[in-house]
C-alpha cells in the first residue's frame, strides 16, 4: 500500500503529511509512528520533518507500506481551497 507524503506547516513546525485512502489496517500502522498526529481540520496524519524520514519510513515499514515523496501540493489544488473559502490558516498549511 503506498502512503503519498508532502511537507506542510502545522502550528508553525515543518511536517510531514502522510495522504493515503482511509484504511484501517494503514491507520493503525500509522498509529505505531512516534509524534504521529491526526489534523482534524486538513484530515491527514503528520509526523515530524527530518532529512531522512523517506528512508526511515520505508525502512520501518518495509513489506507493509510504501511512502512515496508527493513534494508540494498543486497549484491548482491551492486555488481550489481559496475558491472553496477555506480559511487562511488552512491555506498556509498547503501551502508551504
């Protein structure tokens, strides 16, 4: 099962966002992640940003899930939550 990941700005930290289907089995792998966390409001799992978190990921869950590095979200995909009127806050948090 591949998990998409991208960097974000959660509350001022540099992230990681984990994107996948809802799943359970994939939910409660991700449930295993030291400092994992759950943003109701963008509905995503976060962990912390490291150099190498792709490796340490891929490492860890080796035969289960594959992470794959999505980079920033799209442009498109940015003017799709303005033009939704999502708040601002959610916007930086795509954004970056």
């Amino acid at each position: 099962m591949q998990i998409e990941t991208r960097e974000c700005i959660i509350n001022g930290q540099k992230r990681i966002a984990l994107i996948f289907p809802y799943n359970e089995e994939i939910i409660t792998l991700i449930k295993q992640l030291k400092d994992r966390k759950w943003s109701a409001l963008n509905k995503f799992w976060h962990i912390p940003h490291s150099k190498n978190y792709l490796q340490v990921l891929n490492k860890q869950f080796k035969g289960k899930l594959e992470f794959i590095e999505q980079g920033k979200f799209p442009k498109e995909f940015i003017e799709a939550l303005e033009r939704w009127n999502y708040s601002d806050a959610t916007i930086k948090t795509y954004k970056q």
